[in-house]
C-alpha cells in the first residue's frame, strides 16, 4: 500500500473516530437514583417513572456522512470502514428513540436478541442460558453453597483495584472512585473505575472485577488511545462491545475466577430480556429476580438493566446483556481456532485497542502496513501464555473427538447407580 493509501485509511480511521465521540449509550440510558428510592418508597406495586433526555443526532449523522465520502473515494478496507459507520449510525438513532418501541429495533441491530442464531446456524443465546439454568438446577440439588458470602463493601473493591491498576498501569492507571449514581457494580473507561456505593461483593465478584474490567477494558481503552494511526482503536462504540464482554468474561474463566454463581447471573439477564421482548414489564422482570434470592436492590438493579433505554411496560427492553455469553461462545472459539492452526502471533492483537474479533483480517493488514502499535498493555494469563495454549490445545482436541457415544455410556452407567 502506497503512503497516500495509507494517508487516507488514517483520515478515515480519524472521521469514524469524530463521529463516535457523540455517542454515550450507556450514560444516557441510567437511571438516576431516585428512580429506586421512588420504587421501593411505593412498595415495590408502582411502575418506575423515568425521563431520559432528549438526544440531537443530525452532528453524528452529518460525521458519519463525511466518513462514508471518504470511504466511497476508494479504500480496500471499506467493508470494514462502512460496517462501523452502520454501528454509529444504528447508535444515534436507538439514542434518537429512548423510551420508544423503536429502540428495541436499534437495540437488536447493534446487540443481538436471545434469540438470534449463533454463528454455528443452530443454537442461539436463550438455548445456551437454559443449558446453564438446567445445569445450576441439578447442582442445587448437591446442596452445594455456590454463591458464598457477598458482604464486602464497595471500599474493600475501591482498595484492591486501585492496588491492581497502580502495579499493572503505573502513569497511566485509572482514578478508582465510588459512586451513588452508577448502576451497574462497577463501570470501567480509559480515565475512571467507577464502583456502585450501595452494592456487596464476595471475594470471588472482586477478583472478576480486576480480570474483567482493569485487565481487559481499561487496557484495551489505554492501548487503543495510545495508537497513534487508527484512532477508532480508541473508541468503544457498540461495535466493539460483543468481542469486549466476550474477552473479559473469558478472561475471568482463564484465570479460575468465573464462577458459577456468576455464569448463572449471566444466563439470568438473557432470559429476562426474553421476558420483556415477551410482554414482561419491570415488575415481573423485578419479581423474577427476587425468585432467586437476591436483594431486593440488586434485583432492582438487575431489572434495571433489562428496562434501560427501552418501554417499561414490556415489548422493547435492551438486548446489549446479551452480548457476554455471545461474546464469551465467540470469543472462546476464536481463540481455539487460532491454536488449532498455529496462529498464537494473532493473540495480541485482541488487545491493541477497542475492535471487532470479525475484523481481524483488517487488522492483521494494518499489522503488516504498519500502522499499528504492539499493546503496551496485556493481561498477565497473556503475558505467560503457557497455561491458556495448554487449555486451548486441549480444548481442540476436545472438539474433534465425536464424544456422543461416550457420553451415553457413562450416562447409562450414572442412571444405573
């Protein structure tokens, strides 16, 4: 590729980046404190009452247009340049329509539904969460306590994490600051680790909390600001959020820290979207939740999640939950494939910034142009890649013995005892 190709590649990388710098989904989605406090204050029998601003998108749109311009005056890599154009343009528009119907239809475009095929044509999200809640099911029946106690206060993560992202990142860590008003436990960017005041955490949530959000999103977020050519790398547009979700969930399995409990809250949240794209509203979504024991902050919470953005009485939720245990399946068989046929030289480029595991192509192009920096900063299961090759070697071994037969006889044997 010549250096004028090369020129406009990196204007077009910096106008797609121009236009997502508009897009905050999940700020604009939250719900203000005092939506719970009115819930729970009316007895927990009173729909939420949310406002949510009103978003201007003809800026967005007009960047988007000016990438697009510049992708059609000629770049081999406009498949992938007009595929992140879509996914700002679907951002503005499900941001246009907060607390709309039609921001389920935008929701669907850019996360999925429970529903949806996998990239296998067969199964879909909802089958994978019911294989999960079957299994669960049959473990409760061991009487085996696999929650533990959840009675950490948010200072215990605050201490810890700040301890983490000090060693791992030095100059460039991350303030960790407690705060009232976000709604999930704990919400990492380039700059901030923000944990939820009023939630409790076991000592298996804090050790997720590190692997997930310090060791994949807050360094992706750091080594895509630190590309000095392909700016996008920088910017976690909904594009990016499949793959993101999949990595840090896988990178709390790799590293012994995802846990059942934890499985079971993920395949939880895609059953309840079910239940709302069904006609469920926030109070039977809340009620759900309580059926499993929780809280009743954290099923507000959870509910919550479900209901963001979307109609509080039921038909058009956000489906963006579903992504982790879509982005982990992903995820999980790239990283098999790319063992299998010896491409571990594939591995770091995961975490040279925010991106698509669909566009590797591109970016082992870019790799090769050199128009991308190494990721100064990789998690440690990375770093000492010996155990995740071991696992992952095995994992395809796994997959290429037809394990039907063996399965039925030692089925056959346990019904028998």
């Amino acid at each position: 590729m010549s250096q004028t190709e090369k020129e406009h590649l990196i204007k077009i990388s910096d106008q797609l980046y121009k236009a997502s710098q508009s897009i905050r989904i999940l700020r604009n989605v939250n719900w203000h404190s005092s939506v719970r406090e009115e819930f729970f204050a009316k007895g927990e029998q009173s729909l939420p009452q949310v406002e949510y601003p009103v978003i201007e998108i003809a800026d967005t749109l007009e960047q988007v247009k000016k990438a697009r311009k510049l992708i059609s005056e000629g770049s081999r890599f406009a498949n992938w340049a007009n595929g992140i154009a879509d996914k700002l343009e679907n951002s503005a528009f499900l941001l246009q329509n907060l607390g709309k119907p039609a921001f389920f239809d935008f929701s669907t475009k850019l996360y999925g539904a429970p529903k949806h095929l996998l990239p296998d044509d067969k199964s879909n999200s909802l089958d994978l969460a019911s294989h999960f809640e079957a299994m669960y099911i049959n473990i409760e029946k061991l009487d085996i306590d696999v929650a533990g106690r959840t009675d950490l206060p948010a200072s215990a993560v605050q201490a810890r994490m700040k301890e983490e992202v000090n060693n791992m990142f030095g100059e460039d860590a991350p303030e960790v600051i407690i705060d009232k008003e976000v709604s999930s436990k704990a919400i990492a960017g380039r700059r901030r680790i923000r944990i939820r005041e009023s939630a409790l955490f076991s000592d298996m949530d804090i050790d997720q909390l590190v692997h997930h959000e310090a060791f994949i999103h807050v360094a992706t977020s750091i080594n895509g600001h630190h590309q000095p050519n392909l700016k996008i790398l920088a910017a976690s547009h909904p594009g990016t959020t499949k793959t993101q979700e999949g990595l840090a969930v896988f990178a709390e399995f790799i590293t012994g820290h995802l846990d059942l409990d934890r499985l079971r809250r993920l395949s939880d949240r895609i059953i309840a979207i079910q239940m709302a794209i069904d006609g469920a509203d926030f109070i039977e979504v809340y009620r759900y939740y309580k059926t499993k024991n929780a809280r009743k902050e954290d099923a507000f919470e959870n509910a919550r999640r479900v209901f963001r953005g979307g109609v509080i009485t039921g038909g058009a939720p956000f489906t963006k939950d579903i992504v982790y245990l879509d982005g982990l399946l992903n995820v999980h068989n790239f990283l098999r494939t790319v063992v299998s046929e010896g491409r571990a030289d594939l591995l770091p480029l995961l975490f040279v910034g925010k991106l698509d595991i669909e566009d590797m192509a591109e970016l082992v192009q870019f790799k090769k142009m050199g128009l991308l920096n190494e990721p100064k900063y990789v998690p440690p299961w990375i770093k000492d890649v010996r155990f995740l090759l071991t696992y992952l070697a095995y994992s395809s071994f796994l997959n290429s013995v037809k394990l039907k037969n063996m399965k039925e006889h030692y089925q056959k044997m346990i019904y028998e005892l």
